[in-house]
C-alpha cells in the first residue's frame, strides 16, 4: 500500500501540493488528473525521492521514503518502484535489451546469466524480443513504450508510476499504451499511478481517479463519480471548457 500523508511541496512562494493525503490499496491503479502546472509530476517526484516534501510524508510498502536520508535508503525503496515517463526515456545509445537489463545492473546484484534469462523473458512476455538489438531511434514508438514498459517492469516493482504515458502521441499510439498498461496489469497485477490530463481517456485503467486543482485533491473517486460530480471546475476539466473556475494559462 501506499500512502501519502499531508504533504505539502513549495518553491519559493509558490505552493504547489497543499496538505494532500491519498491512500493507494495494492493491485489498484489510480488516475492523479488535473490541468498542466497543478503540480502532477511534482507529486510523482516526492514519491520517488527526487524532490523532499517540505512537511507530510510518503510511505511505499511500509517504507518512508521522505524520511530515507541517503541515496542508498531511497534505491532500496526504489527497487519496489518502476517508473514510465512520457517520452519513454530511454537510452538512444544503448540496444532495447542493453536498455531493459539497465536497472538490473546497476540496482540488483544479479549475475550477466540471471539477468540474461530475466531480459530474454520480459522481452518475450511483450512480444519485442526480435527488437532486442535495436536502438529506440530504429523501432516505432510504439515498440519504444513497449522497451520503456519491459524496462519500468524488469526489477519486478510493486509500484509502477506512469507519468503522462502518452502525451504528445498520436491517438493511435496512445490508445496502444492503454491497452499496453491494461494488458500489464492482467498480467503482472502492479500498483498502478497514473498521470494523466487526458480525459476520460485514462479511465479505462483506473479503478480510482484524483483531480488536482490549486494544491488540492479537488475530487476523488472512480472514474464514475468523476464522471457525475457536480463540481463546476471538475466538470470544466472533463468537458475540455475553456471558461469556467479553472483559469487557462
Ligand atoms: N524543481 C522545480 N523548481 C521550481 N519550480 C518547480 C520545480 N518543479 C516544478 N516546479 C513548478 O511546480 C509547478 C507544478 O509543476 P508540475 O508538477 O511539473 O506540473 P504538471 O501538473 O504539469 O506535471 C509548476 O508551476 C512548476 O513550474
Ligand atoms: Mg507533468
């Protein structure tokens, strides 16, 4: 399970996470939405340790990982995170599997034999094993969110963080991510967050969405209630409306 309790994240004067508390059951995924600049990635940043809450606190499969002082604490609380950022992010130089067995050979202390078999397995279980010797700049994105997710996957993670998994995809592409992310959780039953401004578009592998809005969970719920609320700014966010309480920038 996680749980993020009362955390509170500023730069300078600007207040970006105000006091949030979210609880997140094992096996479910939830759907952290809201405009861009409402501080989504932030929140993602403090739950890996990137960034330091100022108050407030993050525990990970009952580990604080705001409270892990060195680098070594947060990789031992990072062995149980898997994380799949926008653009895939891997790396251009390296062939898809030199990319997936990345995390296993700096993180695990795995031998070339174990982390062979791990690779070759992850790769077969996404069906991208004929890429293995591809550099990303060589396969379709597609495939390249497919390389990302095998590599997000390959330590076996009991938390996977998706930061806006298909922005900046065409929607073509984009609906393979969801049905990459859904045939994943059928097969590996993750914890599951999921960044997202696109609505209701990322519903469809939620079991619980949260809307941020001005530093505060705005609204939380499924993806049903999200749907019904009576909120006025929510109901501007799930309609794409231009004037509203929600001030477009
Ligand atoms: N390292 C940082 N230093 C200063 N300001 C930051 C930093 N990271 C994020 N911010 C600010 O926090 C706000 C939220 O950013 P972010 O979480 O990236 O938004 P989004 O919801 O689009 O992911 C933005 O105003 C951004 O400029
Ligand atoms: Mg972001």
């Amino acid at each position: 399970m996680i749980s993020i309790r009362n955390v509170t994240k500023s730069f300078g004067k600007q207040v970006v996470l105000k006091n949030i508390s979210l609880e997140i059951k094992h096996g479910e995924t939830i759907a952290v939405v809201g405009p861009s600049g409402v501080g989504k990635s932030v929140l993602l940043k403090l739950i890996t340790g990137i960034l330091q809450p100022d108050s407030g606190e993050i525990i990970i499969y009952g580990k604080n990982i705001t409270k892990a002082k060195t680098e070594y604490q947060k990789n031992q609380i990072r062995n149980n995170l898997g994380v799949l950022f926008q653009s895939a992010a891997l790396f251009d130089s390296l062939n898809i599997y030199d990319n997936v067995a990345f995390p296993l050979n700096a993180r695990t202390n795995l031998n070339q034999k174990q982390i062979h078999k791990r690779v070759l397995r992850i790769l077969r279980n996404l069906d991208i094993e004929k890429y293995a010797l591809k550099t990303p700049g060589e396969i379709p994105m597609g495939i390249r969110k497919r390389a990302g997710m095998a590599r997000a996957l390959i330590t076996e993670p009991k938390l996977i963080l998706f930061d806006e998994p298909n922005t900046g995809l065409d929607p073509l592409v984009g609906q393979e991510v969801y049905e990459l992310i859904k045939e994943c959780q059928e097969k590996w039953h993750f914890t599951g967050i999921v960044i997202s401004h696109e609505i209701p578009e990322v519903f469809q592998v939620s079991n619980r969405v949260a809307m941020l809005l001005n530093g505060e969970i705005l609204e939380e719920g499924t993806p049903e209630k999200l749907l019904q609320s009576q909120n006025e700014a929510v109901r501007q966010f799930l309609n794409g409306k231009t004037n509203g309480p929600i001030k477009i920038n």
